[in-house]
C-alpha cells in the first residue's frame, strides 16, 4: 500500500543570510510590517543565524532508519519543509522521479489544531499541484500525544530535568508544561487544548507530581486577538508570587529543542527566573530518544499492518487516521498562526 515515508516539518534557515528570506516565507499574506521581521531576525542572529530545526530533522531520520531496519520496514525515507530548503515541492518531485506512489506523512507535531495538522496538509496539496502529474499520495499518520511511546519518553525527560534535585527535595518542585499558543478561535474549533492537557496530567500522574499546570509559549499576532493563555513568563512570576522557589519546564507541545525552545525557554523564562530568585530546570524534548523512536516505527508499522494494535493511554483512545472533512478549521482572521518554529512575530523565536 505505501512505497515512502515523507517526513514533514516546518523548516528553518540554516545561515544568517537565510534569516530574512526565511521569515518572508513563514509571513507571507500576513501582512506583517518589515521592521518586525527585522525584529524577529534579531533573535535568529542571536543564535548565529541557524535555527536547530533542520539539523534535528536529520538526526530523527538518522535514528529511525536502522530502527525500521531492525523490524523489517525498507521505505525509504524523504522529507519536506514548509518554509526552507529542502521544500516539500522539491521532496515530492524527487519522490516522483524515483517512483513513488504513495507515501505515510510523519508530521513533527503531536496534537490537532489547523497549524498543526491542517495547514500542514494543505501544503502538500499545494507541492502536489505544483509537482503536477504522478506526484505521490501522501496519507497522514495520527497525532500522538497519548502514545505510550510519546508519554514514556516525555516522562523520560522530565524525570531527567527533576534529578537535578535531591531526591528528599522533588516534591517541592512544581511542574509546568507549555506548548505554542493559538488563536483562541484555533482552540475552539480542535481538540489542541485538550489533547495538551492529557498529555501533562499523563506524564505528570507517571511521575506521582502532585502539582502542574499547562501555560503557552510563544504567541504572535496583535494584543488586540486572543490567544491561550498564561504565557509562561506571566506564570513564573503568578508562581514566585505565590511563594513557588523551584520550577521543571517542560516543552510537552514540541518534540526537538528548537529554536523558539532555545529562546522563550532557555533565554527569556530563565532571565527571568533568575531576576525572581527561582531555579528553573527546563526538560528536554523527546527529540530522537530511543523510546519516542520506537513509537514512530509503532505508528508506521499500525498502518503498514492492518491487524496491528492502534496504542493509546488515557482517557481518550488512538486519534483518527483519516481527518474528517471539517477537522481543525483555519481560524477565521487575516493571516494564519505559525505551525511551530519561526512564525511569531510578536514575542518572536
């Protein structure tokens, strides 16, 4: 039935010259003002003009390879972004020319919402018109935020972030989860919201955490359009407030530590823990760790195999592998929120 795997992600420029290119793609129809691109290339300067995201691409598929080679599962893998080199045109004209019909899309994002899942698949429509004849079928395998795989590795790393605690002193340290914000009319029409939440009371409950909450990240757009909320910076100081010293910070919406990670995590939240006199502890991602590998072989391997189980924990079961028709609508307003890494433009990454 497929011939390929088709990794998709969001892309990010790998060079300072690539910066402002990047951020016309991320921005365009959006209408933004050209000085807060400028703006938004600052923090992309900061980290010498690279984001991770492309380099984080490489060492998934680096990892997955011998993994689906181990059990058996020869599809080559290919991979597309939406805004930078190596574009998903480019991956499904390549994917044409070596024969390819019909392809699993691995999208590098765990939960629904149009950024997320529906815009992703909208691009490979519009790669796929532009391929024109014979370009592949590509069919989207589910999110996976209540894998046990995902939950497990994501316990992992927060584990890992809590050790740098005495033992007799962890149950003093509060967890905090967070996750790109969207639209509140994104939220509404999706199940992201929710979907997060089970998430973080999985891996908090696996831990026996007694106390955590979910609050965002990287917001965009003007003050004036709503947005989930708190922002992890406002909740920081709600928590040092409320007498809270010792905080683990975990990315549970990201799976690699890019870029946005790197700057409204480790560089804005930690100042400003640091100005409040908390210790911060950010978690990592689940990133390429062999556990969240393995779920992505699980997950190939449910719809290679028609007989083999759809895993999930919690309260909800295994998402749809098919999105209906109406799943996670594009937010009604001019411009669209950013899938993930490069978009924000008002606390830029």
């Amino acid at each position: 039935m497929y011939d390929a795997i088709l990794l998709v992600s969001f892309g990010g420029p790998e060079k300072r010259e690539d910066v402002m290119p990047f951020l016309e793609n991320v921005t365009r129809g959006r209408d933004i003002p050209h000085e807060r691109l400028l703006a938004v290339a600052e923090h992309y300067y900061h980290f010498g003009g690279r984001s991770p995201i492309n380099d984080q691409c490489r060492e998934l598929i680096a990892a997955l390879r011998p993994e689906l080679d181990k059990h058996g599962v020869g599809l080559p893998i290919y991979w597309g972004n939406r805004n930078w080199d190596p574009f998903l045109a480019d991956a499904l004209r390549q994917m044409r020319n070596d024969g390819v019909k019909r392809a699993l899309g691995l999208f590098t994002s765990a939960y629904s919402s149009y950024s997320g899942c529906r815009q992703y698949r909208e691009n490979i429509e519009a790669a796929q018109a532009e391929v024109g004849e014979g370009a592949p079928v590509v069919d989207k395998i589910r999110v996976f935020y209540n894998h046990p795989g995902f939950v497990e590795a994501s316990v992992i790393r927060v584990g890992e972030a809590l050790a740098h605690w005495p033992e007799n002193e962890r149950a003093a340290v509060h967890f905090v989860a967070t996750a790109h914000s969207i639209p509140t009319s994104a939220a509404q029409t999706s199940d992201y919201e929710k979907q997060l939440r089970e998430t973080t009371r999985l891996v908090a409950e696996s831990l026996q955490l007694a106390s955590w909450d979910l609050v965002y990240q990287s917001r965009s757009g003007p003050p004036s359009q709503p947005w989930l909320e708190p922002d992890i910076l406002d909740h920081l100081k709600n928590l040092h407030a409320r007498g809270v010293r010792n905080v683990v910070v975990a990315p549970l919406g990201f799976i690699s530590d890019h870029l946005e990670v790197l700057y409204d995590l480790d560089t804005e939240a930690q100042q400003l823990a640091a100005e409040l006199g908390m210790r911060m502890v950010r978690a990592a991602t689940v990133g390429s760790h062999p556990v969240f590998i393995g779920m992505l072989r699980q997950l190939i391997a449910e719809r290679l195999s028609p007989g083999e189980a759809a895993l999930a924990i919690g309260r909800y079961g295994p998402n749809h592998d098919v999105c209906p028709a109406a799943c996670c609508p594009a937010p009604q307003r001019a411009g669209r929120p950013p899938a993930s890494e490069g978009a924000s433009v008002s606390r830029p990454s």
